[in-house]
C-alpha cells in the first residue's frame, strides 16, 4: 500500500494490545506504580535550582475589594525563572483551600487573571479562558497560576523577532528539547511542580488541601502534576479529556500535546485514571472541535470504571455542557471547593 493510513491504523492495535499483554497478571497496584514510573521517565530530567536556593521575588501586590492579587517570580529549573500571580480572598479566616490554576495555549497567567496581555484590565469575559482563576478565588479559594513557558511573556525571543504576534514557542522548544531526550511537557510539570512547593508553604493555604485546574493543554501539565505528585487532592481538567486516538490522533494538535513512546504506556483515559481514587472532575464543550464530544464520552466511562473499581465512583464527575473549545466552571468549580472543603 502507498497511503500510510491502515498502516498507522494496525500499530496503535498493536501497541494497545501489547500494553494489555505486559499488564496481564500484574496486581493494580504493581501496574499503577509501572506506569506512574515509566510516565515520568518518557518526560525527560531537568537540572532543579533546590529548595531555597532562588528566593521567590515579590513583583507586585495590588488590592481590589475582594481579593489581593500578588506577583511573583520564581526559580525552579536551572537557568529559567518565570512569573506567577497569587491571588488571595479577602475576609476568609484561617487557612484556605489552594488552587493551581494552569492556562494553556494563549497569551499567559494574565489570561486567566482578568487582564489583557499588556497588564491592564480586561473589562471583558467572553474568551474561552473566561477569567477562571477570578471565578475559583472568588469562590473563597486562594489561587497560583503560574506562566507557562513558551507563551505570553515567556515564549522564545527569536520566534518574536521572527514574527512579533507568534502564537507560541511550543514547536521550536519542542523539537529542541526532543533532540536531547527532553520534552517540552516535562519541563512545564517540573516547573508546576515547583510552584507546588511555594504555594504549600505560603501561610494562606492549607497545604493538605490543594487542588489543581488545567484548560486544554493546561490539563495536560495539569494532570501529569497530579499523577505524579500527590499534594494534589483533587483535579478539574477542562477541553482536555478525550482519547488520544480520538483527539490528537485525529485532529490536528500543537506538537506540545506528543510526547513519545506514550502509547507503550497507556491510551489517556489510563493515564489520567493515575489520579484515582483522588477526586477527578472532567469538562468539555460538546461541540468542542479539537478534543471531540465522542471521544469525550469515551474517556468518561472508561475513568468512571476505573474508579468503580477503586471504590472512588463518588470522587468523580464529568459535565459535557453546551459550548466549544472553551471553559464553562458551571458545575466544576463548586465541586472543586466542595471536595477540598471535604
């Protein structure tokens, strides 16, 4: 045959059979522990600044009536250091329940922080980000949300000299970092995980109650920072769930969304089943173009299975509302409170 298309057809058959076939006979827990091992190991290493090492820079504190908005610069990989807004409820005693809000392809934390990509205000709130990490701390949860590399502030200064309205730097860091047995993924959750630690001891947050919220390729970081650390007490993901071979197998993706070798590991419904018996709330748009309602349906039931059979079916939840590549927050940020409230 000429055309690729059965040929790619019968190797992701064949991959998944012999996932089947290497877990046949292994304890739950043996498995889980396999594929948290090898999920981490396909993500590449990085050079850690250490704790205390780089102290984190206060940039900014502003107050506005119901909440305090910090800004802060942190270190964590060797040789980068990036931004992080904090914002923090106003009239809540004790210590609070936190939240890493995680933004995805855009302009940065800025996005999901009520401003527009210069800093100002943004009147507005009709984007697809929809100011969440404003919706969470108004729910009287305090909230990180760090920048992302590679968009916004931090994308690549030779791609901007290229063309100064680049979308992102995930295509050029990506191929780079591939050639040297990196992956783009694996830097972000090393910094994600890095914000983790600053935000735990932030003496506003209750370190045993933290949770995390990702939107499109914020819930990959998002949910790779929750496999793998378990400080994280409960996960939204939003315009994310789906199967691979249904979403970034179908459709075409941002090069940040391929990390190879994952399908040795596990079809995505697997990875993020990781997280169980932790609680796990998913979201999507059912007209949602890139990460389709079919595939959506599909990931759903099989982690509903999969934390039947952890004894966690009350730990999870799924809302597919009425909308596009977008988030909603309709049912998925009061049942993030709730659960870190629990």
């Amino acid at each position: 045959m000429w055309k690729g298309d059965s040929f790619l057809k019968e190797l992701y058959e064949q991959t998944a059979s012999r996932r089947a076939l290497e877990n046949e006979g292994r304890a739950p827990d043996e498995r889980k522990q396999r594929m948290k091992e090898r999920l981490e190991s396909s993500l590449g290493e990085f050079n850690l600044t250490g704790q205390g090492q780089v102290q984190p820079k206060l940039l900014e504190r502003i107050e506005f009536a119901d909440y305090t908005r910090e800004r802060v610069e942190l270190s964590i990989v060797e040789g980068l250091s990036f931004g992080a807004y904090l914002l923090i409820p106003k009239g809540v005693p004790g210590k609070l329940p936190g939240v890493i809000a995680v933004h995805g392809h855009g302009y940065g934390s800025r996005q999901i922080c009520g401003m527009l990509a210069d800093g100002t205000p943004d009147p507005g709130h009709t984007d697809i980000y929809r100011h969440f990490a404003l919706e969470l701390v108004r729910l009287g949860m305090v909230v990180i949300a760090p920048d992302v590399i590679g968009f916004g502030e931090r994308a690549l200064q030779s791609d901007l000299d290229a063309d100064p309205e680049s979308p992102s730097s995930c295509y050029m860091m990506s191929a780079q970092l591939l050639m040297m047995g990196k992956t783009l993924t694996g830097l972000r959750v090393a910094e994600m995980r890095g914000a983790l630690d600053y935000f735990a001891g932030r003496e506003e947050v209750d370190p045993s109650r933290i949770g995390i919220a990702g939107f499109s390729g914020g819930s990959l970081i998002a949910y790779v920072t929750a496999v793998l650390d378990e400080r994280i007490r409960a996960v939204n993901l939003i315009g994310f769930p789906n199967t691979f071979k249904d979403s970034i197998m179908a459709v075409h993706h941002c090069v940040c969304n391929y990390t190879p070798g994952i399908l040795e590991i596990g079809e995505l419904p697997e990875l993020i089943g990781l997280i169980a018996p932790r609680p796990l709330f998913l979201e999507s748009g059912d007209r949602d173009p890139i990460f389709p309602k079919r595939g959506f349906e599909l990931a759903a039931e099989e982690l509903r299975a999969i934390y039947r059979d952890a004894g966690a079916e009350d730990r999870f939840g799924w809302d597919l509302f009425p909308g596009v590549h977008e988030v909603s927050g309709r049912r998925s940020f009061g049942w993030l409170k709730q659960m870190l409230q629990s």
